[in-house]
C-alpha cells in the first residue's frame, strides 16, 4: 500500500509538472502572438501613414496659394496624421541628372562629387554614354563596348539602347554597389534634360555642374520667402516623393515613389506610378 500511494504521488507530482509547462508554453505562445500582432498592426498602420503622406504632399504641390504649397526641391515637411509624426521629402525629376540625356561630363562630374575617384569617374561615364547609345564605337575618355564586357568575362556587351530604369545602370561596366548605392539618388530617366534644373537640384547635383550651391540651398531653407516660392511654381509635374512614417521603437514605415501627375497621368486617375517601394526601416 506504501508503494502504491508513493507511486501514485509521484505520478501526480509529474503531471503536474507536465500540466505547469503545456500552461505556460501556452501561455507564452500566447504573449508572443499578441506582441507581432501589435507590431503588424503598427506597422500597417505605418504603411497607411507613409501612403496618406504621399497623397498630402500631391495636393500641397497642387494648390494655387505659393505660401501654401509645397516646393520639389527636397527639402522636409513636417506633417502629423492622427497621432503618427510623418516627414516628407519632394524632388521634382528635373532635378536630377538623366541617364539617357547627360553628357559624359556631368556624369563623370557626379560620380566624382558621390566619392569616385576622377579616373574611375570617367571611365564608368563613358561606359554609361556607350549603353545606351546605337553605335559600337568606344567614347574617347573611358566607355566600353561588347570587347571590354567580353575582357572582364561578362557574356552581354553594352545595351546601345536607352535605359529603362535607374537600377539598370548596376549592369554597366565599372558600376560598383557601393558607387550604385551612392549615386542613385540623384539619377532619373524621367528627367528629360541634359542638365538638371537647379531650381530643384540637391547639393551633390549642383556640384556636379559647378554651380555654387551653398545661396540656393540657403534660400531654400529660408521661410515666407512669397516671392521664391511664387518663382519655383510646383515643377514639371514628375516628382520623387519619399514619405516616412515614425513608429514605436525609432523604427519607421517609409514608401518611396516616382509618380507623374497632370497631363501625364492616366486618364482617370490623378497621378501613375513610375515606381513605388514601400516597407519598414531601422530609423
């Protein structure tokens, strides 16, 4: 009989036990479910922000009143929607240097202003020139056809077509990542100009085209200027706009997207989108 209670004791002890830790990996499956489920819920809530944040700055760009609407030229806004801090930047594409339009001097003089050595700079420009034009002749400073893609062991030559997005610049000869992720941001296909207009130009951009940036960009931190606002107007109507959401934790939900508007959007609508890249950041 002794034994036999003992035996039955120790068996209840263990499922005891056994019950204990099925409640409490239940109960912390149950915490953890319901954390990720607040951080979706966030960050959903983010992604709208960032959204409505884009769709706010269109219509500040839009309005008549120059003290009231808003500039392309990349400067921040500030914007609060409900109880989430959102900050959006505007560029106008004009603003940018075009692949498909600049010569091989701005192109070398941006690559150089983003950290490339002069040499480099020139060599990867001309390379640039050479992709997309028709010819198969190679640029006199730097450039490169199907021969020099074939010596560095690449199985295509250059496109001797125009770019089609900014990414595909990565293809060209020389295009580093680090030199990519450097000089994107001040490249475009939509553009159209063979130089920039510096109305909207950002720093790194007009020093690409030796043009003294240090007045243009005092003058566009300067507030109540009526008159420059009334001057720049709302640009080409082609713009980058990066809006970001603050969210709990230092994170953020950002979208970053080209979109075109008046009489180049799709009948309907009020603008297209050119591209469009959503999704959360450390900071």
């Amino acid at each position: 009989m002794s034994r036999s209670r003992g035996a039955a004791l120790l068996l209840v002890l263990w499922l005891i036990v056994l019950l204990s830790a099925l409640v409490g990996a239940f109960a912390l499956t149950a915490r953890i479910e319901n954390q990720q489920g607040r951080v979706l819920a966030r960050g959903t809530v983010g992604d709208a922000a960032a959204r409505a944040g884009l769709e706010y700055a269109l219509m500040r760009l839009a309005l008549p009143d120059p003290a009231l609407r808003w500039q392309p030229d990349g400067r921040p806004y500030a914007w609060q929607f409900h109880d989430m801090a959102v900050e959006i930047r505007i560029v106008d594409e004009t603003g940018k240097v075009d692949l498909n339009a600049a010569g091989s001097d701005l192109l070398a003089a941006l690559l150089h202003a983003v950290g490339a050595e002069p040499d480099v700079a020139a060599q990867v420009a001309g390379a640039i020139v050479d992709w997309r034009d028709e010819d198969d002749l190679v640029q006199p400073v730097g450039g490169a056809e199907r021969a020099e893609y074939a010596a560095q062991g690449r199985a295509y030559g250059a496109k001797n077509a125009p770019f089609e997005t900014v990414a595909e610049v990565q293809q060209v000869l020389g295009m580093t990542p680090a030199l990519f992720e450097a000089v994107a941001p001040h490249l475009t296909i939509y553009g159209r100009l063979p130089s920039p207009d510096p109305q909207f130009a950002d720093a790194v951009v007009l020093q690409a085209m030796g043009v003294d940036a240090d007045p243009i960009l005092a003058a566009r931190a300067a507030t109540g200027a009526l008159l420059a606002e009334a001057v720049l107007g709302g640009g080409s109507g082609t713009y980058s706009i990066d809006s970001r959401a603050r969210l709990e934790g230092g994170r953020s939900a950002r979208l970053r997207a080209v979109v075109r508007t008046g009489a180049g959007a799709v009948p309907g609508t009020a603008y297209s989108v050119l591209r469009w890249e959503e999704g959360a950041s450390p900071r």
